[in-house]
C-alpha cells in the first residue's frame, strides 16, 4: 500500500483514536445507516462511502486488528507476518520489503538509523536499540502517554489518564459499597499468574486503578504494559452514589412530616439521630455533613437523606376518626395557588 492510499478508520468514521467500541459501534450504525445503499439507490458515492465505512469498521472493531493498526499503520496488515518475496506485485509504495525476513526486521533497520547500525535479526537486538532510542526521543503512542515511561500514577492509584501503550489492557472489577468505602484486597488469575491488588479507600463507579507491568507482552519490546482495572459498583438496598456524596430515601408519617420529628438514619459508621424541620416536604433533602463517601484528597463527602412521605394504607377505626377531624378542621390548601392557573 503507497503512503497516499492509507486510510485513517478513525477519520472515516468520525471518531477519536482513544474512542471505545461502544463509541465506535454507535458511529459505525450511523453511518451505516446514513450511506445504505437500500437508502441511497442507485447513489455509488454513498455506496462506496459504505463500503468504506464497513472496511474501517471491520478492523477497528475488533481487538487484535485495532492494535496492529495503532501500532504499524499503513503497515499494519503486515505485523507479525513474513513480507512478500519479489515479484509478488503488493502495492509497497515503491519500498523493496522481500529483503526482510518478518515486519520485525524491517522496524530493527528502521530504527537502527537513529540509534546507530543494528544488525537484522531476532527481537532481543531490536529492544536494546528500542531503549537506546526512547532515551533520545520522546516517541509516543496514539492514545498520548509516553511509550515506555510512567504517566504519573502510583502503582494501584487513581486516574484518568490514558493508557501508556498499545500493550495495556483494560479490565471490569466489580465491588460491593462496603468493598469500595473501605478498601479491600483482591485476587486475580491472568493466565497462569496469581496476582493481588490492593483496592484503597473511596473506589467511586469508573474509577481506574492501574498495575504497572500486569498488561499483554508487546511483541515489539517483549516489555509488558498496565493493566487497568475499571470498577463498577453492585447496587445496594439503601445507599446510592451521586458524585462524592451518598444518597438515601426514608419515609416519613404525615405527622411527621407536620409537627416536626427526630429520626434515626442509617449511615456507613451507624445510624445518627437526625432531626426533621417542621413542615419539610416529600422530596426535600437533608444534609448530613461529613458522612459520605471518603474522598482522594482526604476527609469524606456529604450523606444526602432525600424525605418521602409515606401516607398509612392501614389506618385503625381511631387514627380515622382523627384524619376526619383534621380533615374537617384543616384551614391549609396547598392547591390554592392553582385557581389562578390559565393557558
């Protein structure tokens, strides 16, 4: 392939090249829909615009190919593989590759002219000069962080920085609200590799917590990348997470909600007395200061008590007769304001 037929899958498709296939796969059924030829008859330019949409999407869609084509890019078809002897006719832009054993040789001598001569040959000779070269060059990957060198994180702390390579992966961690609040250790099994990871204090839904050195081997280096772990919350039967703080609903009777009252709530260091304003109103919210989430600079959020007034579906022959009496004595209309109500 010549250098002036590569194509950027990304550009076709419209997407960034950290989009995830969620992304992805949203832009290419857009797109997909956009340039059908059932929608366009007889239309070639959006026929060939979605042949070429089906082409981007064929390989950034799937794991393996996206990584070659991050990785080589108009090369990428050619990673790993033997390149074609003479006479073969690829389109290699003009370049003689049938001199080269594998793609690996050609990227040693690619190299070798930055760092100095290197011999063709196995991958050992081609990670040396590769460190000799990242000490001299500033090289980074597609997804923005340095090949090869730390992004700045702690070995299990909190980010959202981008990957360092095209070698790290990304894995889901599910935990329970009091796994997350208090930090806890787990165990994971890559392979034939028994790890464990410390989870700290505070882990919120979409936190990432990267292990350095954890990640899939480069063939390239024969370096491994990090392994971020992205966590995911299991829901819980009374506490909800909205942004640092915890959220709750409880009930409140009527009278209740009326006179004033003293409840006690449940909070993740025990239940707490909590006073109830006369007259608050179903949906309102109280604030208990310092009893959220803890938070990565230090110190915990806020713990939201949302008041729903629960009305009694089973009254006693007593407690009807006084709802009847207030009923009947009651001087508050909270729809008055209603009469004045027009288009």
């Amino acid at each position: 392939m010549a250098a002036t037929d590569f194509k950027d899958y990304y550009a076709i498709l419209g997407v960034s090249k950290t989009a995830s296939q969620e992304e992805i796969k949203q832009a290419f059924r857009k797109l997909a829909r956009k340039y059908h030829p059932d929608v366009n008859p007889n239309n070639k330019q959006a026929e060939a615009r979605f042949k070429e949409v089906s082409e981007a999407y064929e390989v950034v869609s799937d794991v393996d190919k996206r990584k070659k084509y991050d990785q080589f890019g108009q090369y990428w078809k050619q990673a790993g593989e033997g390149f074609p002897s003479g006479g073969v006719g690829a389109d290699m832009g003009g370049f003689d590759f049938s001199q080269y054993g594998n793609f690996d040789e050609f990227i040693n001598e690619l190299l070798g002219r930055f760092g100095g001569a290197t011999p063709r040959g196995g991958r050992q000779s081609y990670s040396q000069n590769y460190s000799n070269y990242s000490q001299n060059y500033s090289y980074r990957s597609s997804t923005g962080a340095p090949s090869g060198f730390s992004s700045g994180f702690n070995d299990y702390g909190f980010g959202d920085a981008s990957t360092g390579t095209s070698q790290d992966t990304e894995a889901v961690i599910s935990l329970t609200f009091a796994e997350a609040f208090n930090g806890v250790q787990k165990r994971f099994s890559l392979g034939n590799e028994t790890i464990d990871v410390r989870i700290p204090s505070g882990a919120k839904p979409g936190t990432r917590l990267r292990v350095r050195g954890k990640g899939q081997i480069n063939p390239m280096t024969q370096q491994r990348g990090d392994l971020y772990l992205k966590v995911e919350l299991q829901s819980h039967s009374f506490f909800q997470m909205e942004g640092d703080n915890l959220v709750c609903e409880v009930a409140i009777t009527p009278d209740e909600a009326t006179l004033g009252a003293s409840i006690d709530v449940p909070t993740p260091d025990g239940s707490v007395n909590v006073k109830l304003p006369a007259g608050v109103r179903s949906g309102q919210s109280l604030r208990l200061r310092g009893k959220g989430w803890p938070l990565a600079k230090g110190g915990r959020g806020d713990q939201l008590v949302k008041v729903a007034i629960a009305p009694p579906k089973d009254l006693s022959q007593q407690e009807r007769e006084y709802y009847e009496k207030i009923r009947a004595i009651r001087t508050y209309n909270p729809r008055s304001h209603l009469q004045q109500v027009k288009l």
